[in-house]
C-alpha cells in the first residue's frame, strides 16, 4: 500500500451508544452535563441524537423502536459479557477530501468500507477494526457544534418524533426535570 498523505484526524465525530429511554438521555447530557443537543434524527425505526462534547465532537445515542433491548449497568473497566451499549466510534474529518482519501486508503489495505453515505448533515463511511469493532469516518457538512443550536433547522433536527425533552429545550432552552443515577 502506498503511504500516500496520513489522514488529518480532529477528533471523534461522535461516539454512538444505544439507550432506550432517549428521553432520559436528553435531559441526563443536555441537562445534567451541559453537552448542548445539536442534531437529531429519526425514522419509523430509530432516533438518533447528537449532543456536543467540544468543538466539532459529540457523543450520539440510538434508541431502536420496536425492539427488545435489555439494559443494564457496569463498573466502567470491569468485564461483561452482557456490553453490549456500544455500537460505533465516528472519527472526525476536516473534508470530503480528507473523507475520500481515507476511503482509498482502506481499500488499498485490503479493507471493506462503504460507499460515502449522505445522512444530511454529516458525511460517511463505514468499516470495521480487526477487533470487530465498527468505525466510522465523518465529517460535518453542516457543522451542528461550536454554534447556537437552531431547534427549527430540519436539516440538524430532523425527528418528526422527538422526545418530550426535546420539546421542553426547544421551548425554554432547557429541561425540566432530569434523572437520578446511581453507581453501577
């Protein structure tokens, strides 16, 4: 393979992670860690929403409809076999340039990937580590971080569903309850 021009990596686009409850969700990191919701989306079978953790990175939950998920908690860095929260890690790119270069890459190393896939917003590819691990590159097309967030945007918040915490930000700018946790 040639070495060609490394990537220009910014960051994680977003870590994705699974919830089933994405009201809680939202008023957990919008309104209890202050990490602003900045797009959402959604369709018959999923919600997906983004909620910023620095300039241009964010962590992102799905929340499956219709399906039996059976959650659970754990001590960050002990084993178990039921982890199955994750689901993939999304690094930043600064480009569509920088995207399809990485694509050309990972090909000439004998990796599959996807095609480039426009979810409106963001750009991006697929492809899995050695590890199983599902990876993804993306990058803002629309950048939804490091700006005051426009609730009325259909291209960032495009859920025609959204949870009730939605609605309460949209309207006040804020939630009004949040979740209790406890240690795992």
């Amino acid at each position: 393979m040639s070495e060609g021009e490394l990537p220009r990596w910014r960051g994680i686009n977003h870590l994705a992670l699974v919830t089933t409850d994405m009201d809680a969700t939202v008023r957990f990191y919008h309104g209890v860690l202050g990490a602003r919701l900045v797009a959402h989306l959604g369709n018959r079978s999923f919600r997906h929403y983004f909620f910023e953790i620095g300039p241009e990175n964010t962590i992102a939950f799905f929340e499956y409809r219709d399906v039996a998920l059976k959650p659970f908690a754990k001590p960050a860095g002990i084993p178990d076999e039921r982890a199955v929260q994750f689901d993939h890690v999304s690094f930043n790119l600064p480009d569509e340039e920088a995207l399809l270069r990485l694509r050309a890459r990972l090909k000439a190393a004998g990796c599959e990937i996807t095609d480039v896939v426009d979810h409106g917003f963001i750009r991006s590819v697929y492809f899995t580590d050695p590890n199983g691990i599902a990876l993804e590159a993306s990058w803002w097309v629309t950048d939804a971080t490091g700006r005051d967030a426009d609730y009325g945007d259909g291209v960032l918040f495009s859920d025609p569903d959204p949870v009730p915490a939605v609605t309460e930000i949209q309207a006040t700018g804020e939630v009004r309850s949040v979740p209790h946790t406890k240690l795992a």
